[in-house]
C-alpha cells in the first residue's frame, strides 16, 4: 500500500511540474506574438526614422530664401477620385503663369507616392521669418517658384504613411526654370528642415 500512494504522489507531482510548464509555454507564446506584432507595428517608424537620420547625415543646404518657418500647417484631407469630378479642393494654376504651368497636372510613375501637383496660388500661407513664399501662384524674376507638398493644396499623395512624412519634415520642392516666360524644362531641388527646427537636408 505504501509504495501504491508513493507512487500515486509521484504520478500527481509530474502531472503538476507539466501543467506548470504548459503555462510557461504558453505565456512564453502569448509574450513572443505581443512582441512580433509591435514590432510589426512600430516597424514603418523605425524605417522612418533611419530615413530622416540619413538624410540629416547627408546633408543639404538647400535655398536660402526658402529656409524659414510657416504658419500653422492647413490639416490634411482625403478624397477620392469620384468627389473630384464635383469638387476641386487643390488651387488651380491660372495667369500670370505660363499656360505650361497652367492647371492640375498627374504625376506618372509614382506609384504609391505623389498622385497631383499644381503650380498654383497664391494661398493664406504666410511666412514667419522672412523669405521667399511657397506656391505664390506666379515665376520668380529668378525663374524659382517653390511647392510646399503640405498644408498648400498644391499636392496630393496616395499613401498616408508617405502624406506623413512630408508634413513632419515639411518638404519643399524648388524648381528653377529655363525661362521665366516660356518654361521648356526645370531643375528640381528637395529641401526640408522639419517646419524650420533642423538646418536642411534632403530626404
């Protein structure tokens, strides 16, 4: 009999120690899968921050006379393509640009980046700090007119993660034109400065 209920007391220690290491198993699990889907999660950020860390280690000083803060950025809105046939919320490039800057245009082979861009303005955009305006609507006598993608309604994007990131580093396309009159091509320059509290940088 005694060696029957040793052997009972030894058959219900094992069955404890695996009970006890299936709960182990399982927190181990339940633990492993939280991690991988933060880390899923918090992937985009990581990527986003290596990026502007990039771009900040190489470096741009961009133009001058378009390094100044802003006021308060327009919040940003999503349409879809069928709300654009009744509505057209980007401004509309009109006189006194060249009628080649004229109007909406698409932007090809973007894929999930940039959708439409406009030459147009001017809008209630002001600058703080001095400096030349973005999107005034009309060629500087240097033959430069900036593009603020964010907050101007000059720009569209396709992807929120990327709509994102150009408002936080408040991305600015400078083009520099072959004529002021009759523009055949342009140069374009990238610069941001994170709403001016980094010295450029290009990303």
């Amino acid at each position: 009999m005694q060696s029957l209920e040793s052997s009972d007391e030894g058959s219900e220690d094992d069955s404890s120690e695996e009970q006890e290491l299936s709960k182990l198993r399982c927190k181990r699990g339940i633990m492993i899968a939280v991690a991988g889907v933060c880390g899923i999660l918090l992937l985009p950020f990581l990527f986003i921050g290596v990026y502007l860390i990039c771009g900040l280690i190489a470096g741009s000083p961009g133009d001058a006379d378009y390094k100044h803060s802003f006021e308060a950025m327009a919040p940003m809105r999503s349409m879809t393509l069928e709300q654009l046939e009744t509505e057209m919320p980007m401004i509309v490039g009109t006189a006194p640009l060249p009628t080649q800057l004229r109007g909406v245009f698409w932007l090809g082979d973007q894929g999930k980046s940039s959708a439409l861009c406009s030459f147009g303005g001017p809008n209630k955009d002001k600058v703080e700090s001095g400096g030349k305006e973005c999107s005034s609507g009309k060629i500087g006598s240097d033959r430069k007119y900036c593009i603020r993608v964010s907050g101007d309604r000059v720009w569209s994007l396709r992807s929120n993660i990327l709509s994102f990131v150009y408002a936080v580093n408040d991305i600015r396309y400078v083009f520099t034109f072959d004529s002021a009159e009759n523009p055949k091509y342009a140069t374009i320059q990238n610069f941001c400065d994170m709403r001016g509290w980094l010295p450029g940088y290009d990303v």
